[in-house]
C-alpha cells in the first residue's frame, strides 16, 4: 500500500497477552475488512493475522498491538510487541511451524521494523482485482 501511507488504521487495538487473543484478532479483523468492502481472499489475511499475533504471543515480550489499513484492493496488517529478539524464518515444518513461511507466501511483502521498545512485523496482501468480473467492482 506504499502511496496509500496516510491512510488512517481502521483497526488500531492492543490485545491481552494470552492466546484468546489469536481468535479476537482474526474476529475484529474479519469484520473490519467487511466495512472496507475488501476484494481479495479474507480467509489468507485471517491466517496473516493469526500467525502474526500468534509469534507475537509466544515469541516476543508483552501485549502485542494490532493494527491494520484496508480498502477494496489492498490490506497492510502491523502487529507490535515489546521483543527486542526480531522474527527470522525458519525451515517449514512441524518442528518449528509455518508461520514467517505462510506470512512470505501469502503476502505481496512483509518485513520487520524495530524499534525503540520492541519490533513491529507487517505485511501486505492484495487483492487479484483482474479475477473480479467488472459487476462485482
């Protein structure tokens, strides 16, 4: 979404330290991206969502932020925590999970931003808007 930078968050939260969290992220998130009319698949940006808040959760330190822009065609989700440790993806798998390799895959770009207390993983994910005949726009 990098012109669509200004846009404001339509979902700006932070979630209780505690894996509930994985299920209301994905429920405020679902409903946000019906306000937003979003075009693309919801259930990837839900998985996005869960694997995002679920690393924060058991990876980082504190109460992870949620936050997320969206409109028709695009999606940016943000999920904060006070971890100085940034993510490193590993090799898929049972052993060590799917998560940083599920972000890569269904995203069009993901990354990590540190900062002064904690780090802040994000990813974009767009809408194939070419699959969408012109009377569903």
């Amino acid at each position: 979404m990098g012109s669509k930078e200004a846009q404001p968050y339509i979902v700006n939260t932070r979630l209780p330290e505690e894996m509930g969290s994985i299920t209301a992220s994905r429920q405020i998130v679902g409903e946000a991206l019906a306000t937003r009319g979003y075009q693309g698949r919801r259930g990837d940006v839900l998985l996005v969502v869960s694997e995002l808040v679920t690393n924060a959760l058991v990876h980082g330190d504190g109460p992870p932020s949620l936050r997320m822009r969206a409109d028709a065609s695009s999606v940016r989700i943000e999920v904060s925590d006070a971890g100085a440790e940034l993510p490193r993806p590993r090799e898929p798998g049972p052993g060590d999970g799917w998560g940083l390799h599920v972000v890569r895959l269904l995203s069009t770009g993901w990354g990590v931003a540190p900062a002064e207390r904690g780090k802040t993983v994000w990813c974009e994910l767009a809408a194939d808007l070419t699959r969408i005949r012109p009377a569903e726009i």
